[in-house]
C-alpha cells in the first residue's frame, strides 16, 4: 500500500475516534464505539452495493452503532442501580448526535480516502454519491452512456469498499494493516 493510502487510513482513523470523544463520556467509550462500528462496517461492508449513498450508509451505521452502545449500557446499569429519570433524559439529550454533525465526519473520512482511488472512480463517487449530481449530467459531461457510469460507479464504489475494509482493520495503539496484538488478529477479517 503506498504512502497516500496510509496517511489517509491513519488521518480517518483520527478524525472518527476525535468525532467520537466529543460524543461519548470519554476515551475509553469513544475507542469502544468506534472499534464496534469499523466491525460493523466491515461486517455489513457488502450492503454497501444496495446504497446510493456511501456516506448515508455509514452514516446509518455509525448511528446504530452508538444507539446500540447506549442501549446496552443502560441494561447493564439497570442491574447495578436505580437510575434516576430525569438524569437519564438529560443524558439522552446531551448525547443525541445531529445527522449533519454525523455526515461531517463520515464525509472527513471519505474526502481523504476519495483521492486515493482511481481518478475517475473518485470523480464519479463524488458526484453521483456525494454531490448527488442526476448520472445522466454525469453521463453528459464526461462524454459518455448514462451505462458506462453506472458501471463505473459500481467498479468505483467496489474499490472504494475495499479501502473502507483496509481502514476498518486499524489498531488504535499499533497503526493499521501490520498490527501485531491480539485483539486485531482476533477482529482482522480475512482479505
């Protein structure tokens, strides 16, 4: 992997987990969100050809990820002690994440990772998935078949999985991709 391709993964990797802290009430929930949501991205990775919008997708993916946290955080509570209601809605309202703020950080994560594919993948990618721009004014300003971006678009957002995946096999101690501890043998899919 070449060195635009790192720098990318590990700067995405960042902007997340920092998106995150802000969120969450503290480092250690943050890492925990975020490694649950690069496994449920990679996990769900093939879904990503069934969406017309990359970061809508994970968007929604990065949206469950911290209801379900939440969720289970408060069953595993609801054992231990009583919580007061009130406290409970507030913390429910200070942890309610916009769509916009969610978007922003998917889109960081993306603009970095766009320019390391193909330039006519990420051009494509970026009009069609970010910009929403119709494929038929795609299709008209590069000269070609409303078919020939579609397929483009597909091959695109394959090639852009696939960098999804080498960004979601990070190790927050030990880099990416060569990581030698446990736990990231333990969660590394096989590629």
């Amino acid at each position: 992997m070449d060195e635009a391709v790192r720098r990318a993964l590990v700067d995405s990797h960042e902007d997340m987990l920092r998106f995150l802290i802000g969120r969450m009430r503290g480092r250690q929930e943050a890492e925990e969100v975020l490694q649950r949501f690069m496994l449920r991205a990679i996990e769900r990775a093939g879904d990503l050809r069934d969406v017309g919008s990359v970061k809508g997708w994970l968007s929604r993916v990065l949206a469950t990820t911290i209801a379900d946290f939440y969720r289970q955080a408060a069953r595993g509570r609801k054992h231990e002690t009583a919580i007061d209601p009130q406290e409970l809605a507030e913390l429910a309202e200070a942890e309610v994440v916009s769509d916009a703020e969610m978007e922003a950080a998917v889109c960081n994560c993306l603009y970095r990772l766009l320019p390391t594919l193909r330039p006519d993948y990420a051009e494509v990618i970026w009009r069609a998935d970010l910009l929403e721009e119709p494929r038929e004014s795609i299709a008209s300003a590069l000269d070609t078949s409303v078919n020939n971006i579609n397929v483009r678009l597909h091959r695109a957002r394959g090639a852009l999985r696939t960098r999804l995946l080498q960004m979601c096999r990070t190790c927050v101690i030990h880099g990416f991709l060569d990581c030698e501890c446990q736990q990231e043998k333990e969660q590394a899919p096989a590629l």
